[in-house]
C-alpha cells in the first residue's frame, strides 16, 4: 500500500471519484459514526492529508456521497421507467432496479437510510431532496382518474416508505430472497392497489 501511496498519480477528478468509492466500502460497512477519516484514507490507499485535500471533513465528505448515492439511484430508475412500455412495466421495472441497486452494493442502503443520516440536519435535508426526486418521477406513472399533482406525490412517497422498509427487512433477513422475487412481490402488491384504487374512483 505504501508503494501505491508514492506512484499511483490520479488526476483530480480520479482521485475523488476513488476517495468516494472508498468511502462507499468504508461508511457502508460501519455507518457514519463508527468510520474515520483515516478508516477512508486507508481504504483508498492514501495519506490523510490526501484525502483532506480533497474533503475538508467527514461530514462533507459524506455529505457529497449521500448526494452521489441518491442521484445514482434516482437515474437508475428514472432510465428503467422511461423505456417502459406502460404502467405496469414501470412499476416492476423501478422495483426490480430499486431492489438491486441494494444487491449489488449493500452499503448504499447504509450510507442513504443508516443510523445518523436523520440526526444530522443536512444530511437530512439531502436524503429529502433524493426522496423529493423519486416522488416526483413515481408520481408521474400513478395513473388514476380523478387524482391531482398532490395526491399523486402523496402516493408516491408512501411507495418510496414501503419499498424503503421492504429493503431494510430483506438486509435484516440477510439477503435470503432473491432481490427480483422480493421486487416483483412488491411490485405486484403497488400495482393492486394502484388499479383498485383507480376503479372505486
């Protein structure tokens, strides 16, 4: 590790797009509170001074890696929706994206939803933003009769709550059901309920 702390050169953005993978494995493994800043410089293979470079502390440093996670994942699935050919694709389709967007990295699920995220007011105000931007793409494939701009996002961030909760439970089961069969059961619950709702309007 030391060689690589004295030959590996790495432009700018290089570096701090490898200080934010680092930080991912790091706060993703142990949280906000329980991580360091020489846990990350570690991690990524660098001097602390290195990694202050770039980030003038932990909290900013997380603080741009919730912003990076919830924007990863809201165009995930705002590219899943839009290339579906109706409704109810979309609903399975941003369900099984959502679900595996977890799978894939379980320390996303830590650094968006874990302890101390809703303790600290700009962590806060960040995790709303990201919540606020999947709302208001879900709201748009609500399709139902008789429902305005307000019931639709109202709607939307219950679904954004129950998929939220149905990841935490399934990490908390350790990852026993396949991430598609815990979405499409999920997705298939949603579309229920959206359609019965539609039809007793």
């Amino acid at each position: 590790m030391s060689s690589n702390r004295q030959t590996t050169r790495l432009g700018a953005e290089e570096r701090r797009e490898q200080l934010l993978q680092a930080a991912l494995a790091t706060f993703g493994r142990n949280g906000f509170v329980a991580t360091s800043m020489n846990d990350v410089a570690l991690e990524a293979g660098v001097t602390k001074p290195v990694l202050y470079q770039h980030f003038d502390s932990k909290h900013h440093l997380y603080l741009e890696l919730l912003a990076a996670t919830g924007e990863e994942l809201v165009e995930r699935l705002s590219d899943v929706v839009t290339s579906a050919a109706n409704g109810r694709e979309q609903v399975e389709r941003s369900f099984s994206t959502f679900f595996r967007f977890f799978a894939d990295e379980p320390g996303h699920f830590t650094v968006l939803f874990g302890e101390g995220v809703r303790s600290d007011p700009s962590f806060t105000a960040e995790l709303l933003r990201v919540e606020d931007a999947f709302a208001a793409f879900t709201a748009d494939f609500i399709d139902i009769p008789g429902l305005d701009r307000a019931d639709r996002l109202l709607y939307a961030r219950a679904i954004a709550g129950m998929l939220e909760s149905s990841v935490r439970r399934w990490i908390q089961e350790g990852e026993r059901r396949n991430p598609d069969d815990a979405a499409a059961m999920m997705a298939e619950l949603a579309w229920r309920g959206l359609r019965g709702l539609g039809s007793n309007r």
